[in-house]
C-alpha cells in the first residue's frame, strides 16, 4: 500500500495515487491475445494458426528457451529472418521470459553482423535456411553459444556453422509442457533490440523496454492514428527485423486483429495472393511495395476489396500513387518514425478543421504532409542555435521528438546517444517546418539538403517529382560543390525501359518539372544510371553517389576548371 | 541515463531498456491540448472557448491557486458544481499544480458532504451559486479555508457560508498572467480524488494518480473502445462530479475532440439543443436521459444527425430503448465500469467473429451483453471458493477486474481498501458470466441477485424487461424472504400514466414478459408505487424498498401467517 502524505508536513510534498500499480508488461497483451482473442488467426509460410494455439506454442517455446538454451533474464536473443509465425512467436517468447529479442536485418554485410552480434552479446542466434549462407562467411559469431534454425532450406551453409545447428520445430516438439511460470518482469526491462540501418557510421542499438512497446501498440490502435481493431487483419510486408516489424507484432495482439507473415515473397503475386486469401484490412509498407503492386491492381489481378487502409512508411509517398490508390478506394496514409521512436510517432490524417470527409485535392494535399505528432508525444522543430523555431509553415529547423516511446540512449555507445540527444529531446536529423496546428512536413535529411545560394532546396522533394516523370523507374537528387552556389542539386535517374534516345535529358525533366517546383530548384544536372546504390534497408546511399561524383561536379556543372 | 547489466554477473537481472522516462502525467496532454488542438473548441453555460483560450485561461487559473488561494502540491481543491467550463479549468489546473481535484457529488446528503470534505480534508472548496443553499446548512466544513463561486446565483445562501466566498472570475481577472512554471509531478502522484456513490455505507474515496488518468484517456480513443478522434464533438450528460465524467474531460483533449457541458438543465429540450447547436458527434449519459430525448427525435424537434455513437452506462440500456436509436441511424453502445474502474472498465463492441457489420436482432443481442474487459486490464469471474470459474456462459460470480486504472485502495479507509481486494484484484460487487471469447454480462448486484429455491434470479433483467411494458414508467425489482424458495422476487413499477384501471397488474405483468424471462422469475407480487426511491447518483434504492416492504412479504404472497 502506497504511504499517504499528511497536510502540515514542512516540504510540500506530492500525494500517491492510490491505483493498482500493474506494470505495463508484455505478460498482460500475451495473456489477452491468447483468451479473449484466442479464434483470432496468423498466417504465414509455416500455415494458418489460432492465437490460442500460438499461446500454447509460446508457452513452451519460452520452457525451450530457459531449459535447452539456457536463456536467463536479461539474455540477448538473436533472430535472422523473415516475416513468419516462427519470428512472431520469438517476438513474444523472449521477452516474456525477461531475456531481449534481438532482430538481425538479413540484408546487413557481413561486417556489420559481425558488429552488431558481438555489440549485442547475442547468446542465442534463430535463422532462416534461406539465409543461412549470409551467416557462413561471417567471422566473430564465436559469442553464439546456440544456432537454431527456424526455418528450412541453406543445408549447404550449415556446415559452416559451429556449433551444431539444432531445429526450432524439434526443439518444441521435445517440450510438450508449457513453461511452469513466467518471471515478475519490470516495465522498464528491456524486451526488444533493433539496431538502427546506419546510413551513417555502424548501426546502433535501439533498447525498447516492455512500457514502450505497450504504449506504442495502444497508440497504434487511437482511431487518430492507426486505428487497429479486432475487426483488422494485418499485413506487415514492412520486415520483422526493421523497426520492429512498425510494432505491429504487438499492436495487432493488443486489440485483437489478426496478422499475415508472408515470408520472403514480397512480389506483387504473392502479396495479392495473401490479400486475397486472408483478406487483409490493413497493410504495412514502403511506398515501392505499393508501386509494384499498382499494375496488378489496375489490371483486376489483385484483389483488394477488403482493405480499409494502407500505411506507408520508410520514405515519402508521392501523390500520384495515393492517388491511384485512393480511385480504387483505398486511403493510402502517410506514416512516419524511426527505430529511435518506437518506430510509429507520426500519422498523416486530416485535422479537425478540414473535416472527417476531406476527398480529392484537399486529401492529398494533406497526404503530402507528414503529419502530427502522435497523442503521448511531442515534437519541436529547432533552428540552428537550437530554439525551437516558430510554427509558420515556412522555418526550417530539425525536428525533434520526445515521450514515452522515444530512445533515451543506444546501448553502449555513451558517445553516440550524447550526439543524438538535446535537452532531453531526440534529434531525428530530419528538416522540417511546422504549421501553426502542429503539423510538420520533412522537407528533407538534415545531411542531404541541398544547400544552394544560403536557400535550401529538398532532395527528398525533387525526387518525389522525378518518380511522377513517365520515363523515370528511380531517382536519387544529390548536392554536389558549386563554387558560385556552394552547392547546386543534381539528379541521378534510371530510365524506364524507353529505348535509346527516349532516356531522360535534363531539358525533358526541366520541362516536366516546370510547373512542380520552383525554378531554381532544377537540378543543373542530370545523370542516367543502371541503378542507384541503396542501404541495406532499401534507402537511397548518397554517401556512395557523393564519393563518386564529387570529383566531376565542375564537369555535371559545365563549369571550366582553373 | 540507466545503467546496463552485463552478462555472467551471479544473479541474472533484466537488462533496462533505453527508452525516455517521460512520466505519464497530465502536463503533456494539456501542451498538446493548447497547441496542436488549440483550435479545437468547449462550449459551456459561460460561452464557447478554444483549447488555446482555455490553456491561457488555465495556466492563470494555476496562479490564482498557488498564489491567492495557496494551494500546494498534495492539496485537496474540492468542487461543488455541474458540468461547466470553469469546472473543465479546474479539471486541469489543479492536478497541473500538483494538487488533488476532489469532485463532491453535489447531490449528497448534508451529513455525507460534511463527512466527504472532512476525510478528504479540503483546503479550497470551488461550487456553483445554484448549490449554494445546500451548504449553507452543512456542519463541519470548517475545514475549507477558501471558498470561491464557480458560477453566479445563490446569493441568498451566501452569508451562511465562512469565510467569505470569492468570485472564480474576479479572482482569475486579477491574474494577468500565466503561472511561471508547473511542477515536475511524478506519474503516480495523485490527481484526481471522486467518493463512490455510497450505496452501501459511507463514501469511499477513489483517488487516480497522474498515470491512471493518462492511460484512462488514451485507451478511451481506441477504434475498439469508444474511438474518440479530433472529429470528435463529446456531450458528457454524465456529471462531472460523478466518476470523473467518465473520463471525457481529459480523453477528448487527449486526441483533440470538443467538449460541450450542459450545466445544470439535461432535459430533453437542452440536450437536444446543445447537440444541434455544436454539432455533437457523441453523447455519453445514463439510459433515462436518451428515454427522455426519444419522443424529441421521434416529433423530429431533435436533430441527431451529427451524432455518431451514443454511450450509456450507469445501468444496463433497455433493448428498446437501443432498437429506437438504431432505427434513427444511432448506435447505442453499452460501457461498464464503476468510479473504482478508472472509469471505463468495458465497452460493448461486435466481436470479430460476429463481423464489423452485424446489424439487426445480432446486433441487439450483442448489446445486451455488459461487454469485454479493456485492451490494457483483464477481467475474471470467481465463484464462493475465490477461484475463477470457467467461462462457459452460464456460471455465476463476482466479477474482479485489475489493471493500470483500477483503484488498490480507498484513500484513508485500510479496512474498506482489504475488503475490496481479493488478490490484488479489485471485487466489483457484480455478479456476472464470461463466455468463452470473454465477453461478460452482469447479471446483478450481488447484494440484489434474487435466491430463489438454490438457484438466481437477476433483479435486473427484470426490471429490464418490465421497462418495456407500455403501461410502466420505471420499475425495481428485490428478493423478499419467502418460506420455501429462501426469496422470490417482487416488482414495483411506476405507472405511465394510464387511468385507473389500466395499471399494471401481475397478471398484465406475467401476459407480457412470459416470452421474455424463465417462468419461475416471473414476479409472485406487482406493486404499484408513486416513485421508485432513488440514491443521490440515480440508482434504485434498494435499501429502501427492503426496509419498508420485508415484513410485509407474507402479504405480498399471500401467505398466512402461523
């Protein structure tokens, strides 16, 4: 019982609540979603099962984990994989048995897995057959005292592997009992490590405690926001090792709805496919995803009736895309976070003054913006000397973020969470401006807006335009040295299957992008590739585009050295 | 910045996560209130404001406080008054400054309120002109050092009131400017301070901490729960001193809804004004103030079109009463909860099994049921032996719920607070079933389930039914002890105005509900009463109509006596 504080004491002193003090655990969604939600279904490469059955799964996963694999409180738990039912019931397990789920992105180099198991201290390690062989030739994985293959597939690879590589299926069908009881865990304890993509430097790790993912999924599930309810099935093509999945393993648990894993298979065909066949209400995904699936959808391939919404993350949504989607009757909605802010912290929907009914150019008009800051966070835009600059619509600043599920720190690395922190607030290196209602718009990466004559242009903008140009399959807008404009924005583009002579040319882009941006935003150059560079996490690596060309700016621009 | 265990330390301990530890206090809902809603607007008796006007408005009122009226954090500010805005201002201002808003039912008896404002041990009491008399004559509120008139009238009853009484707005006038900085208040320090109804024995204080009312509001914007957006417009007919206004007062600033208070006039003709004046989205009020509005909607001199969902609690909603508003196009939710509960403990929603498009007799059937527990608390049912029973509909016992919201104590009352737990769960006093996807349905108070030959009777489903008898305005149903069956129950029904002649009769009574109820429910006495005797909150007095009519229960059935 909490003591009570008598009037009359000489410091004032605040007065306890007298509430149940339950801590804000993962324990309390698992039970929920195994019972009262326990008809509802997941579906994934491994088969279509009940959240009740996958309750009496996890539950006997987490006996596997303490008494084959020896996982104590506090343990790192490593997952290398895809989008399945196996990865979802780890999502769960691990942290219910207090150790820290540590989701490795597959598409990592060798190198960084390296870096991020041994930073990690990994004791566990579950992988896919299908990428065993990306494990193989990485050296330093000695700290993996356990290989457990989830599933199938890489028998090739798995000599290479040391120790022994033992079979999740197996494992779990030599524990029928689930585990005897679970610990007390506290909300703070950790229960996920994601480790960011590391567009700059290393990848650093992200430590979500259980109270930032519960808060997290009960936000997900504000109608304000994602507006997740029992009614939804969910399909998260975003990865189970990027972000957390945008927290959907636990946000669809929390209120009940049900979730499709599709593997490896993110193609058009099968994503229809699972549309179809489970049909999806909600689907989760980077804009390309949805760009790829476009052609299916106008052609009456795909199937997408049942849907109510698409969030679409990762990178800006161009309008033409919200807008194809949007005449099939699906509202495309713009979502924004980072794995520093748990990952979801902003939704683009129509604000109270343009009304619940908002269509046509009103609508993507909105959609075009970021958002608002999520209900339980809050955001700020600081200018150079680091106030916070005024809400006009039109100050550029850095956005910063603060709240509940927002990263106080990397692990381990004091340097780093000093250099990412500002008075307690989270610098997301994103450039903003604010409106007066509180709506931001990112305009651009802090390290990638062009910086031409003392203005700035947004590249994240000028490629925006660049996809809507029929001849244009991909685009990446770079600031190179200018000596009259320190720097001018040039344009990197793949031509879209047109022959010879129809490639893009800077007089065809400057004319289609005539009446879409302003003219001194034109990039000076543009530059045909094969492809351009991405990160592992499908980001656009200008770090690479700006080695290159660096050197030739005085040549793009036409400019005469001495 | 948290510490990090290492691995092979000799006892294992949960790593903490990494994530800000923002407390969850009222602080930042009301910044966000201000700002990114500030545009948003409360209507009132006093005039219609922005979130932005208010926030100024309070944050004066927060000096006024601590600096005129020398409120200090752990203060109890008591208010006495119906629902207005400067009620709403005090909702904020003072758990803002640290102190505990305590809200006195403003219908209590003169011995409770004396009692109430004494346990709590009220510094500053805030109440409206109109209520003024009812405390004129109220001993031992000696206690309150400052009495401040929330609203005009009453003047009579002014000078029986010590020490001298304060105008809210000259106080508020007289204080330009904002207070210069707010506390730093801990999540779990008290906020809000509401006395159960007292239906059995004295008041019991309830008091919610920062974090329970934060938690509280955000689950209440759930899609799954009552859905509040920024579209939002909320009436809350409940009153503001009644189990915290149901939590609308900090659930629609939490994601941006307007607020409308009626003051002190919910009749018909007002309610259906306000609704149509600012557009109401969602109502929230106990089933007689919707029975009352019905022949409103009906005439067509009240336009509900604006209005999306109509939440009831405080009694179970007649099915009649439901299919009337369903036939105008306005679902009629089922919530549950008591001032114990947060308040919300549970709302009627279709489950996914049933579809989100149920309609008709399914719908209705659905709504009859109480509901399922809160995504964030859980629910369970437990019999004589204290052990849960199963849930397979039909198994009777006293519901228990826990979680983040739920009270672990009454303030000041160690007996009460050991007699309300059972576990760590708090014993609601209802009698219920749980089905096997957990949806509930109280069937009774445990003190008034009927015990009859071994078996239940529901005292409330009754009542239920025999509100749906033309000829019966309000009814109470109660045990009454009978020689063979222990207790059989007895009907006591208000005339709806028919002539003499045409009142109900037992006969009548059993003609109408025997396709309702079970044979051996059907009433063995019908007695028709002036008034049902009501408690100051609304409910049946069911004390009353045991203490006048248990002796008479022979006569009632027809027993002779010896």
């Amino acid at each position: 019982m909490t003591s009570v504080t008598e009037r009359g004491t000489e410091a004032p002193a605040f007065l306890p609540g007298l509430m149940q003090p339950t801590p804000l655990v993962l324990h309390a969604v698992f039970e929920r979603m195994r019972t009262i939600y326990g008809d509802t279904r997941v579906a994934g490469p491994e088969g279509v099962f009940t959240y009740a059955e996958l309750g009496e799964r996890i539950l006997r996963l987490c006996r596997v984990l303490v008494e084959e694999l020896d996982v104590r409180p506090g343990d790192r738990v490593a997952t290398f994989g895809f989008n399945s039912v196996r990865h979802f019931e780890l999502y769960w397990a691990v942290p219910l048995v207090g150790a820290v789920l540590h989701t490795v992105n597959v598409r990592l180099f060798p190198e960084q897995i390296a870096q991020i198991v041994g930073h990690a201290g990994d004791k566990v390690l579950f992988f896919d057959g299908e990428v065993a062989d990306r494990l193989g030739d990485v050296d330093g994985l000695g700290i993996v005292e356990q290989w457990v293959r989830m599933q199938p597939g890489g028998d090739a690879a798995l000599p290479t592997l040391t120790p022994e590589v033992r079979e999740y299926e197996d494992l779990l069908a030599a524990c029928p009992d689930p585990i005897g009881a679970l610990p007390d865990v506290p909300e703070d304890a950790a229960a996920n490590l994601c480790y960011t993509s590391g567009t700059t430097g290393m990848p650093k790790g992200v430590l979500q405690s259980h109270r930032s993912l519960w808060l997290h999924a009960m936000a997900a599930c504000m109608a304000d926001h994602l507006a997740l309810t029992q009614h939804d099935t969910v399909l998260p093509i975003v990865p189970l090792f990027h972000a957390c999945g945008w927290g959907m393993p636990y946000a669809a648990p929390f209120t009940g709805a049900g979730l499709v894993f599709h593997g490896s298979d993110s193609f058009p065909a099968n994503v229809a496919r699972l549309i179809r066949e489970h049909r999806v209400t909600v689907g989760a995904a980077v804009p390309t995803i949805w760009k790829e699936l476009l052609p299916l959808l106008r052609s009456g391939d795909a199937d997408l009736s049942t849907v109510r919404g698409i969030y679409v993350g990762g990178s800006a949504t161009p309008r033409p895309l919200a807008e194809a989607y949007g005449a099939h009757g699906i509202d495309m909605v713009q979502i924004w976070g980072m794995t520093e802010t748990g990952p979801l912290a902003c939704v683009s929907q129509p604000r109270r003054h343009h009304g619940r009914d908002v269509r046509g150019d009103a609508l993507y008009a909105i959609k075009e913006k970021t958002g608002t800051i999520m209900s339980g966070l809050e955001a700020r835009v600081v200018g150079e000397t680091g106030e916070a600059v005024p809400w006009d619509g039109e100050t550029v600043g850095e956005l910063e973020v603060r709240g509940p599920w927002i990263a106080a720190a990397y692990y381990n690395d004091p340097i780093g969470s000093v250099e990412k922190l500002h008075d307690g607030w989270l610098r997301t290196g994103d450039m903003a401006w604010m409106e007066r209602d509180g709506t931001f718009r990112i305009v651009d990466r802090a390290k990638d807006l062009v910086k031409s004559g003392g203005e700035w242009i947004s590249s994240v903008e000028l490629e925006g335009a660049l996809l809507g140009h029929p001849a244009i399959r991909d685009a990446a807008v770079v600031g190179l040295p200018h000596p009259k404009w320190d720097e001018r924005p040039v344009a990197f583009v793949v031509a879209d299957g047109h022959g010879p002579g129809q490639e893009p040319t800077v007089e065809s882009v400057h004319a289609f992008l005539a009446d879409k941006v302003a003219k001194w935003w034109l990039p000076d150059a543009v530059v045909v590739v094969e492809e351009i560079p991405k990160t592992s996490v499908g980001k656009i690596d200008k770090k690479v585009l700006r080695a290159a060309w660096e050197a030739r700016a005085g040549e793009l621009f036409g400019i005469r050295e001495g």
